[in-house]
C-alpha cells in the first residue's frame, strides 16, 4: 500500500515531470508545492517510490521521472480532471450545431477538433454497422467512371462513399441499379452484410464494384487529424517507425477495433492505454486516451494520440466532454429520424 505521504510527493513529481518535461529536486519541490515535509523527508520517500517502482532515476542527473506503474497510479488515483472553459465549450457546440444529420461529418469534424484542442493527433473509429438494417441507398453519378453512395441507415443517420469504377457507366444504369438496391432496402429487409450477397448474385461488374468499394467497407471509417504534431520533438530515427504505422492509418484502425474486442469499458468512461501495452516497441513513446460513444447497437471510439508525457488533466477532460457532445447529437439525430416516421 502507498502511503497518504508518498501520494502527495508522487502527485507533485508527475505533475512537475507532465508539465515542464523535467525532474524536480527535494528543495524546489517543498516550496512549489507547499508540502509540509522537511528536504530530508522528501528525499527518503523519494528512494521508497523508487523502490516500489512508481519511480525511476534519469541517466543524466539524480532526478527521478514516472513509471509506467507510477503513471498508472497517477491516472487512477490522483489525477484532477481540468474543466473546461467556457470559450473551449462554445467552439465546441458552435461546431456541432452545423449538419446535424450528416454522420461522417460529425466524425471527421470531431478528430480535427480534438486535435487543434489538445495538439495531440485526433482520432475516431467509426463504428461497424454490418448488422444495422439500410433504409436507402442513393448512388449520384459524378462521372462515367465515379459516384458517390449516400446510405440513409434506419436510425436516419448518413454514410457516404466514393464509388470508382474500373469500366464506365452511363446515369441512367446508375440510376437502374440503384431502384433494384432500394427495392429490398425500403422495405427495411437489407441489412449491410447482406448488401454484399445481394450484389454478387447479380453477376453484374457494376454490382460488383459497388460491393467491393463501399459495402465492404461498412466497418466504418477511421478519421486521425494532427499526427506530425506528435513527432515534432523526435528525431527522424526516433519517429521512423511509429510514424509507418501513422501513415499506414490501417494499422491504428486495428489497434482501436482490437481495443474495442478485448477490453471491457463502460459508457462515458475515459480510457488511458501506453503504446507498451500493445505489444507494439515504435508506440512505446506514446499514450492513447479514448472513450467510447454509441450509434444504436454499435460502439465507436473518439480519442487523441499523444506523447506519453501528455497533459492528462486536460485531455481526458476534453475527451469526455466532446464525446459525451457526439452522443447527444447521434440522439438528436434519432429522435429528428423517429418523428419524420
């Protein structure tokens, strides 16, 4: 067990270390924080967290620096969540009151904010919807060799994808193809996994582009904003690694769909998992803090990436502000899409 005493000195260390980026000695550390206790004392408690491993010593001076355990008890026993302004929540509803109905774009407008909020990266991971039942699918030609799919989902909420393809296709067998989808798809008999099946049997190469370039990609999207402010104090060495998994945005997708299957999380909770955690040596410099929000029976994640030595009290406070922000606006949304019933 920690004693009330080592808290209090472990508190403060964190706190100095998450702030400034450097250690804090004894002395400085009674008068900065006001801690009741003589230098002497501070020293030893400082040897006893170190013993217990919430604390380690520099190479290059006799400060001491957090843990993994020592940030984990930080996270889970002392952090003080920081409230946010009253400036930062009208920029936050201000963008929100813009398209209401529009799904994506709550989402990717979501990863920005989080982003210029806390230059950290933002992210969000759409959620899959491949059991949620289609009320319409509207395919808009572009060109003969383009055309974007807006899919109204049963819950009112919008997708939209880029459809490309491979031979041309004139409007009016677009628009062809699209009264057979919604056919099925009006009488609430479709459901996303089934979409695949329906197009496929159709032995059409239309069908099959469609399939193959929006359905199966109904997992749901990944949206990050941000990532290079992350890596502006890393040499290119330091950053070459983590920086292939940034731009291959696959595989941070993985990493949040995993997060989603293995781990039990309650609704409005804010989660902090290290990069070592995930079993992955070019993250272990990083920190990811997440929530979860829903879209009927699904389950999305919104979040930010950042340094390991991030802003905690500030960020998880913006997390969960803004994620309890998008849930309410995917309500609204359900209640706009259950009275136009």
């Amino acid at each position: 067990m920690i004693t009330d005493r080592e808290k209090l000195v472990l508190g403060a260390i964190i706190d100095y270390y998450l702030t400034s980026g450097g250690t804090i000695g004894s002395r400085t550390l009674v008068k900065k924080y006001n801690i009741e206790y003589s230098s002497a004392t501070i020293r030893n408690v400082m040897a006893d967290l170190e013993d217990l491993g919430y604390l380690s010593k520099t190479h290059t001076s006799s400060g001491r620096i957090p843990t993994d355990l020592g940030y984990k008890f930080y996270l889970s026993e002392l952090l003080k969540i920081e409230k946010l302004s009253r400036k930062e929540m009208e920029k936050i509803h201000q963008i929100y009151d813009e398209k209401i109905g529009e799904f994506d774009g709550i989402l990717r407008k979501t990863s920005n904010l989080l982003s210029k909020l806390t230059s950290y990266a933002g992210i969000v991971l759409e959620p899959s919807i491949s059991h949620e039942t289609i009320k319409k699918v509207e395919l808009v030609h572009v060109t003969d060799y383009m055309a974007m799919a807006v899919i109204v989902m049963d819950d009112s909420t919008v997708r939209t994808r880029k459809i490309h393809f491979e031979e041309p296709i004139e409007e009016l067998e677009l628009k062809k193809i699209c009264i057979k989808l919604n056919e099925k798809s009006s009488k609430g008999e479709v459901q996303t996994f089934e979409i695949e099946e329906f197009v496929k049997e159709k032995g059409n190469p239309v069908f099959d582009s469609i399939s193959d370039k929006v359905y199966q990609d109904m997992d749901g999207e990944f949206f990050i904003n941000g990532a290079s402010t992350i890596f502006e104090n890393k040499t290119v060495e330091e950053a070459k690694e983590a920086l292939e998994i940034f731009n291959r945005r696959k595989g941070l997708d993985e990493i949040f769909k995993e997060l989603i299957s293995t781990r039990e999380h309650k609704q409005g909770e804010v989660y902090v998992v290290f990069g070592d955690e995930l079993n992955m040596k070019a993250l272990k410099d990083f920190s990811f803090v997440y929530s979860f929000y829903k879209n009927g029976e699904s389950q999305g994640i919104i979040g930010v990436v950042g340094p390991k030595r991030m802003a905690y009290s500030k960020t998880v406070g913006l997390v969960e502000y803004v994620t309890e922000e998008v849930n309410n606006m995917i309500n609204i949304a359900l209640k706009k899409g259950d009275s136009h019933e």
